[in-house]
C-alpha cells in the first residue's frame, strides 16, 4: 500500500465548531494545518496548529493565509438570522470571493466549501429533494441569500479551473457545539412549537460532518471530474424536528417543549417583531421572525445519495450515538 503524503490544508474558521472537527481530523491523519481566524484559540496551539489572524473580507489577510497550502476547507461564515445585509455580504460572499482568488493566484489544488441547504428554501415542504432544485428566489434571511450567492462564485470557480466541491450539511450538532444547542437550552423555558410538530427534517452529528468534508477533499483529488459539483450530507434518516429538539433539551436535563401555536401565527409574529426592531433599531434579535417561523414549521430533508455514491459518506455515528455523547458532554462541560 502506498503510504499517503501530508499535505499542507488551510481551514478558515478553524476555530469554530466545525472547523475545529475538521482540524483535528486532519492533525490526527497526520496533515499540517493551518487555521485562518479573527481570535486565537488555546485547544488549536495543543494541537500543533498554525494560526493565523484576520478578517475573512480582508483581502491581503486571505492571501497570505492561503499561500503555500495544497487545499482549503472554506468553513468561515456569518450565521445567523438577523443583523445587517452588509456584514452578512462581507463575510459570506466577500470572504468566499477573496478565498477563490487567492486560491488561484497561489495555485491551491482544491477547495471545500461549506454551503447550506437553506440557500434552496422558499418556505415550503422540502421532501426527499436532491440537488437538482434550484435556489430560492425569496428570502427572509440575509445568511441563506448571502450563502446562496457564495456558492454559485464557488461553482463558478470550477468552471475556471479551481478544483472545487460545495457541502451543504443541515443542522449541524454534537458536543462543542457553540450554535444550534447552546440556543435551544437557552431558550428552553420560552420555547413554544410552530406548527403541527409533524415536520421531518435532516441533521447531522459533528464528527460525520467533519468525515464529510475530508471525504469531499480526498474524492476530488481522486476523480478531478467532481469538480463543481454540490452534495447535500446528513444523518441519512429526517426526524421529527420537535422530537430532535426535545432530545436535545432531554440530554441537558431539561423538560420537553409543551406550547405551541400555529405556523400562520408565528409568522405574523415575526413579521411584526422584524418590523418593530427596524423601526426602533432595537439590539439583539426578535424571539420570532418569518425565516424562523417557516423553517420551524415545514419539512425539509434531503437526498444524500450522490453523496454516498461519490464520495463514500455514510454516517458512521447514529443519532441515538450522538445524542448520547451530546448528554456526556454536557454533563461535563
């Protein structure tokens, strides 16, 4: 068998939850990596990382992260569902356009984008679809539109020889999570269901995230013929969202969620919360807004079947796996 050659990888983001998943993937096969980040991070020095600061909208910043590395894992992004157009197109799209062409000026092999399936939500019952649909052409976030627009400059890219593959996992959780779980137990108290409670949706646990995007780089250093292309990846099984949610809220020992209120109502709701915040330019961001309201209330699962046919991706961890090493977690952290 021939033994594999270490590269030299950039993930930019290293630092947040994905990211650091993937930097320890790649430290434990044996790469040297480097994190581009605006703070430093002690759990990324323990691990014999290279870290190097700045804004992802800074061009002479990215470019001098992305000199001389063979591949880059482009995780860094603004999420969120509420805040400025500006800040969202400045590190969404700004940040991913700066990454493509100091990627191509110091002639880095390939590039893994982290996208979402939110770019192709339009507020409707998403069920088993794949990667034919199109992008939404309404939106009431700025992150899905700015998400959307970076990766079309990223599919772009490969048709002008950047070797490039998008990802778009959908809720990603697990230990260390510093999003999706940390909100819902802050919340616990005040949450109330939108709509029937009968919506699936996909997730995906952490470690099978970062195994995703490892997967993506591998298969494309493979097969130069994947260049372009775009994988949803999930835990290969939809769930009901609220039970998902009351697991989570479970593994923290916290009670299930009991209120609820109607799909039509939440969305009036956030209407009206949306409107009120930008009127009197209130900080923070409304209990309740219509992107909120609509991805609360409707299915949306996908189909990871080119994912598994290309590039090898099988969830090696079960939801139930997860959802136990989630408990341990926060019982210990």
């Amino acid at each position: 068998m021939t033994k594999r050659v270490s590269q030299k990888i950039l993930v930019t983001g290293g630092g947040g939850f994905l990211g650091s998943a993937i930097v320890r993937r790649l430290v434990e096969r044996g790469d040297y990596v480097r994190s581009f980040s605006r703070g430093f991070y002690n759990e990324l020095e323990s691990l014999g990382v290279e870290q190097t600061r700045g804004d992802i909208e800074d061009k002479d910043a990215v470019e001098r992260a992305c000199k001389g590395v063979d591949l880059v894992f482009h995780v860094a992004a603004k999420a969120g569902v509420w805040g400025d157009y500006s800040d969202y197109f400045k590190t969404n799209v700004t940040g991913t356009q700066n990454i493509i062409a100091s990627s191509i000026k110091h002639r880095v092999s390939r590039l893994v984008y982290t996208s979402s399936p939110s770019v192709i939500f339009n507020g409707t019952d998403m069920e088993g679809v794949d990667e034919s649909v199109p992008y939404s052409n309404k939106f009431y976030a700025h992150y899905p539109k700015t998400k959307a627009i970076a990766e079309q400059y990223v599919i772009k890219a490969a048709k002008d020889g950047l070797m490039t593959i998008v990802l778009r996992p959908h809720l990603i959780w697990g230990p260390r999570d510093s999003h999706l779980v940390p909100r819902i137990i802050a919340r616990a108290k005040r949450l109330v269901r939108v709509g029937d409670g009968k919506n699936l949706v996909d997730t995906i646990y952490i470690d099978n995230a970062a195994d995703a995007h490892i997967l993506a780089a591998d298969r494309l250093e493979e097969n130069h013929k994947l260049s372009g292309n775009v994988y949803f990846i999930s835990q290969g099984e939809p769930v009901l969202l609220w039970g998902m949610i009351d697991n989570i809220l479970k593994a923290a020992g916290l009670s299930p969620v009991k209120r609820s209120i109607s799909r039509r109502t939440a969305w009036v709701i956030g209407a009206m919360l949306e409107a009120c915040y930008k009127l009197f330019k209130l900080s923070g961001e409304p209990q309740m807004t219509r992107f909120v309201a609509e991805e609360l209330a409707t299915a949306h699962w996908f189909d990871i079947s080119a994912a598994r046919r290309d590039l090898g991706y099988a969830p090696l961890v079960s939801t139930e796996e997860g959802l136990r090493r989630l408990e341990n977690w926060l019982k210990n952290c």
